[in-house]
C-alpha cells in the first residue's frame, strides 16, 4: 500500500524579489555551462552549427565581477557584492634610469675573488687563471671583456697594469650580486580621491 506525503512547500508561495533576481541572474548562465558540457559529451554533427556566443558573454556582469573579486581576495575576505562608482585619476608617463639585480657570471665571481686579496695587473691574472693573454689573442680577448664588463657596472678601477675593485666592486663582491642599469618608460597614476600613486 503506497502512501502519499502532502509536499511541504506551498506552491502558490511567492518568492521575494532578491530570490528572484538571483534566480534570473544565474539560472541562464547555468543551462548556457550544462548545454555547453552536453555538446561536448555528445557525438558530432553533420549539421551546420550557429556560431556560439560564449559562455562568458552569457554571464551577467554582476557575476563576473565577483568572480574576478574572488581570485584577489584574502582567506578572512568574503564577498557580499559590489557597488559602482565614479573613480577619477590622472595617468602621469615617465621615462627614467631603473636598476635590477643580476647574479655573478663565473668570470665575475673569479676576478672579484682574486682583487679582493690584492691589486693586480691583466697579465698576472691571466697568469693565475691559466691564459696566456701575451701569446693567444682569444684568451686575452675573453679576459679583457670580462675586465671590461666590470668596468661597465664601475666595479673596477685602473688599466692593464694595475687593477683594483671600487668601493662599488667591493661591496658588489662581498654579495655575489651587482646591478646593472636601463631606461624604461612607465606610467604612474594618480588617484585624485585619495592622493595617492599606483604604477
């Protein structure tokens, strides 16, 4: 003998107009994601497809706000929504002298370590470091670029006679790090509310 449970909910029940927004927000982007993922399951046609519109132009605005807000949130953040407003700035451009970090090459690391003991000329280093720069020309060549780009970053002072590391060098050298330096353009904003600059 079967019985028959009356339903709990009351179908001439009216919803607030929250549910319903929500409802009508969401529901489109649903059935367009589930009719997207039946396409892929089923097998193809010979028929001519329309041109799809995709999945996130479907999407309200509202969602995909929120779901960008998201992926910048914190753990302790919770999204409740989102409120439009005006926000008025000024874009400054700027060309200017940047440096960065750049790690030892061996060659920089190697002259570092032999002037840091004592100052000395082209010809005794090539001597220690096994080149004979009197007779090879690529050997003296290769030694005399590698003087030359520590030169460049001011990390060495004096000529082939006698070198020495800077007070630059020297630091640079105790950190195994020196910097070199460029020009680059970049733009900075400035918000006109707060008073404050963001690159």
């Amino acid at each position: 003998m079967l019985v028959f449970q009356e339903p709990d909910e009351d179908p001439n029940e009216s919803f607030s107009d929250e549910i319903v927004e929500v409802i009508e927000n969401n529901f489109p982007a649903f059935i367009a994601e589930k009719s997207k993922d039946y396409q892929k399951q089923s097998p193809k046609s010979n028929k001519t497809k329309k041109e799809e519109v995709p999945v996130s132009d479907q999407v309200p605005l509202e969602l995909r706000i929120i779901e960008a807000g998201s992926k910048e949130k914190k753990l302790i953040e919770r999204i409740i929504g989102f409120t439009e407003f005006d926000w008025n700035f000024t874009v400054a451009k700027y060309r200017g002298e940047c440096s960065q970090p750049v790690e030892f090459n061996l060659f920089d690391e190697v002259l570092c370590d032999l002037l840091l003991t004592e100052q000395m000329s082209a010809s005794k280093i090539g001597d220690v470091l096994g080149l004979d720069i009197q007779k090879d020309p690529a050997e003296k060549e290769i030694l005399l670029k590698a003087i030359q780009d520590l030169k460049d970053d001011k990390m060495l002072e004096g000529d082939e006679s006698i070198m020495w590391l800077s007070a630059t060098g020297i630091d640079y050298a105790k950190n195994g790090v020196k910097f070199s330096t460029f020009t680059r353009n970049f733009e900075l904003y400035f918000d006109l509310v707060g008073s404050t600059a963001a690159m």
